[in-house]
C-alpha cells in the first residue's frame, strides 16, 4: 500500500499485520483514524492494480490475471486487534495462477 513500505521494520512486513495496524490506527485511533477492513483490503487488491495501468487485473474474474492469498479464515470475519503475522493463518499464496506457496499441513486439490 505504500512505496515506502519495504524500509519498514520486517515484522511490519506480513499483510496481516499491515491490516491489523490499519485497522486499528495503530495502536492509537486518537492520533490515527483506523480504517474499515473493506478498505484496506480494497487498497490492496483494485487499488494497487490500478496503480499498473493494466485493464486486466484487480478482480477475480475470466480474463483477469490474478494473483491470491488463501487464509484459513473470512477476512471481515476478524476483529482487527486479532490480525497478526499467525492470524488468520495463510494457507496458500498464488502468482499468474500457479501456486507458489502451501502450508505445510494443508493438502489443496491441484489445479
């Protein structure tokens, strides 16, 4: 969500924790305004596709390249002081439609 992003401290790093911080303000709401869960996610997925010029990305949908994360739970399901770098537990990442990553313990159907 951000080009600064990478100088940030590693355990900052996990997309998890960058919603929890989010969407809590911080730890502070008083000095930071937290953001809804939809939006951050939004930020992540139509945002930062259209942040490529592309017409073919930011959705789920024939036609779109998409790249995913598979969590063992429903995002907005979650209170937002619970999100960290365990929680919701990433399950499997996917880039160009191939799966790049699984966790160990998980045995997805092929595709």
């Amino acid at each position: 969500m951000s080009t600064d992003f990478s100088v940030s401290p590693i355990q900052y790093a996990p997309t998890t924790v960058v919603l929890g911080v989010a969407a809590t303000g911080g730890g502070n709401p008083e000095a930071h305004s937290p953001l809804k869960v939809r939006d951050v996610l939004h930020g992540f997925t139509v945002g930062s596709a259209k942040t490529t010029g592309k017409d073919d990305t930011g959705k789920l949908d024939v036609g779109y390249k998409a790249d995913m994360v598979v969590y063992d739970q429903d995002l907005y399901s979650i209170s937002p002081v619970k999100f960290s770098k365990d929680c919701p537990k990433l399950l499997s990442t996917w880039v160009g439609g191939r799966k790049t990553f699984e966790a160990p313990e998980v045995s997805m159907p092929k595709q």
